[in-house]
C-alpha cells in the first residue's frame, strides 16, 4: 500500500487554514481544498466556528482520522478503538452482511462523510458507534460525521459541507424522506456512492438499506397469538399516528392478528413513541375494560408506562402481558424480569453496513442481494432479528442498544 506523507498534509492543512483565517478563501473554497487532506478533517469544525457570527447556525461535525492508536478515543462514543473493535465482534448483528475483510481498502486514504438525523437520541448514536467500530478495522479509512439537528435544512446544508470538503462517498440516515432529495441529488450529481440508512429518499441513490417495521412487528404479533393461545382481548398503544413507523407496526399486528379471529382489539392509542401519554390511555383503558390480557405497544417507553398505570390501578393481579419493540438493552433487561413477554429487535446498529456498503462501491465491487424496487436505485432489505422472548434472552443480553438501566418493574 503506498503511504501518505503526514509532515506535508499537515503543512497544506496549516497553510489553507491561515489562508480561510485571513479571509483570502471562501469558506466554500477552504472546505473544497482540505476535503483533499481527509485525514485532518477533525480541525475542521474549530476553524469554521472560529469565522462565524455567534447567531449563525453552527455546522456540527465530529472526524476520526485514519490509523489511530488502539488506545484512541474517538468523538462522540468516547470509545478507544480497541473498544469499538471489541464491540465490532461481540455486539453487532449483521457483520456477515456485505463483509470486507480487516485491513486496508485500497491503496490510498478514504475519507466517508455520515450524515446523521441528529445525536439527540441514543439510537441515533449508537448507529454512529456501529459505523465507527467498521472503520476502525480499516486503518486508511476516516470518517467525519455531522449533526442534523433533526432539521430537514440542516441536514441539507451538512450535505453541501460534506461535499465541499470531498469526501470519498457519503452514508446519509435522512430526517425525512422527501425533504432530503435535494441532498441525495447533489450527491448523485457529484458521482459519488449514496448510501441510505433507515430512511429512505424517494429518489435515485446507489443503495438504500432498511429493515421492516412490518414483519418485525408481525414476528411479535405472532409471539402474542402464540402466548395468548390464540383468544384473548388486547389493547394497542402506537407509536406517534402517522409517522411511518408506526403505520408499519400497526400493519405487522393486523396481519398477525388475521390468523387469530379470537383476539380482540379493545382500544388503540396514540402513545407518541414516549412514556407518559403511554401512562394516560391506560388509565383510561383500565377504568373502561374490566378484563385486559395483553397490550401491544409500538415502543419500550410505553410498555413501562403502562406497566406503571397498572400497578397504580392495583391490576397487578390481572398479569396482563406486555409486547413491544424498540430492543434496547433496557428492554431485553425487561424481557429477562419477566416485565415484557417479547420485544422486537429492530437494531440501530446499521451503520457499519452502510459503511461497507460505501467502501465497496467505492472499490467497483458488485454488492449482491440488491433489488430493484418501487423508487430509483437499489434497496439492500436487511433479514429481521429474533424477536426476543423469555426462549432466547440470554443471547441478547448485552447486544441491544443503549446503556440507560429499565425503571423498577412497580409489579415486582
């Protein structure tokens, strides 16, 4: 593999930056030139704080250069890469998805602009450590991440930013599907792999990777019937109404349910994919409905907030069941306490599929399994998780999401 001369780079950087500094560059320009120079893209966002008007939005981006030391913290996971490494082998679901071997890509510096919907939830950040901990195996490869703010025209401008600092290929988990084609048409239009994560854009990308809600939430729905014998009375607390999520869910239950004419559905509620509205329809419903055998919630924070509407309702005693989705370590902690009877395993750690992904189309190699489907480009459909039962816990125990403890089980 040929090297790079760090000692010159760095002397480019330093120049280009005192050029921007002095106002001789434009800002477009002084990204434009160190987008060559990838593996100092972490001064990056210092430089531009330092030249902006305090009411100006403020870019937020985080970089890990190319071949750290094992020991290394990387930005906004604090994790070493001997961490993330560890975390790559132990933890991550679909590592035999699009594998690449360990080691270098090619034989120049690589650098992956990844564009997230915003650091404002832990799913969202623990996509980003997924992705991370792919690029740790590959020491010529770096990544510089950005903030969208869950904001569709900051997670725009981030694009514009990741592209004027040429960046190899960009790995994007839209905020919103159609608000983001702009962003993805100016990535195709640079030539560049465009690779979406989660959320997909309904225009042209080389390649859109998701999971379904549908058949995540039919395998939990199918657990209900199952553990309900086939008869039983169910209420329904979704995630926010609308939101495709949770018109997905609904769908995977209702297509669960189709086999099973002794359930019947008593309510259904808007739980907001959060804890308290959760906490407000079933205090309702416990009042309304004398007999409950299950609730079905579209997330984990409703699932506790029920629980707890239970117990202050003193129903402990009814052992109505509780099936969800989310899979964050919190939850499986529940499914082992026994507090939820299965909880569907829909993973944020994606990110490092999205990365192969990239590095793959960058190197010319054909990525198998892809379909066409009803928008341009390809989708890569990502096969559904066990859902996670009392059965299998144990294997799940630690490879969720998050590091938040579950709230004390008020039934317990």
């Amino acid at each position: 593999m040929s090297k790079w001369n760090y000692d010159e780079d760095r002397r480019k950087f330093d120049q280009i930056s005192d050029e921007f500094l002095k106002g001789n560059i434009s800002r477009r320009e002084f990204l434009k030139r160190v987008g060559f120079l990838g593996t100092f893209s972490g001064s990056v966002s210092a430089i531009l704080a330092s030249c902006k008007p305090t009411t100006a939005a403020q870019p937020t981006v985080v970089a890990t250069a190319a071949g750290v030391s094992a020991e290394t913290k990387w930005p906004l996971t604090n994790m070493t890469t001997s961490e993330l490494l560890e975390f790559y082998n132990k933890t991550l679901p679909f590592r035999d998805i699009l594998p690449l071997p360990e080691g270098p890509v090619g034989d120049k510096p690589i650098v992956i602009g990844f564009s997230q919907t915003g650091f404002n939830h832990p799913w969202r950040v623990e996509m980003i450590k997924s992705a991370q901990a792919e690029v740790a195996r590959h020491p010529n490869v770096s990544l510089v991440i950005t903030d969208g703010n869950v904001d569709i025209q900051k997670q725009n401008n981030d694009v514009d930013d990741l592209l004027a600092q040429n960046v190899d290929a960009i790995v994007m988990s839209p905020v919103e599907s159609a608000g983001l084609v702009p962003a993805g048409n100016k990535v195709m239009a640079a030539q560049k792999p465009l690779v979406l994560l989660d959320r997909d854009i309904p225009s042209e990308k080389t390649l859109f990777i998701g999971q379904s809600n549908i058949t995540m939430a039919r395998g939990v729905g199918e657990e209900m019937v199952k553990q309900l014998n086939g008869k039983g009375k169910i209420l329904e607390i979704t995630g926010l109404i609308g939101s495709s999520p949770a018109i997905d869910r609904q769908k995977g239950m209702m297509e669960a349910l189709a086999n099973a004419p002794g359930i019947e559905i008593l309510a259904t509620g808007d739980g907001e994919w959060i804890r308290d509205p959760a906490v407000k329809l079933m205090e309702d419903w416990l009042v309304a409905f004398p007999e409950i055998d299950a609730v079905f919630s579209h997330a984990e924070e409703s699932s506790w907030g029920a629980q707890f509407a239970i117990a202050r309702a003193n129903r402990c005693g009814d052992k109505i069941l509780h099936f969800t989705h989310d899979a964050s370590n919190a939850g499986f902690k529940s499914v082992k306490s026994g507090l939820f009877a299965a909880d569907g395993n829909y993973s944020p750690f994606i990110g490092d599929i999205g990365v192969r992904a990239a590095l793959m189309s960058l190197m010319g190699q054909e990525i198998p399994n892809k379909e066409k489907y009803e928008f341009e480009g390809w989708l890569y459909r990502l096969p559904d998780l066990p859902v996670v039962t009392a059965a299998n816990v144990d294997e799940w125990l630690g490879r969720g999401w998050g590091d938040f403890e579950p709230p004390d089980d008020p039934c317990a």
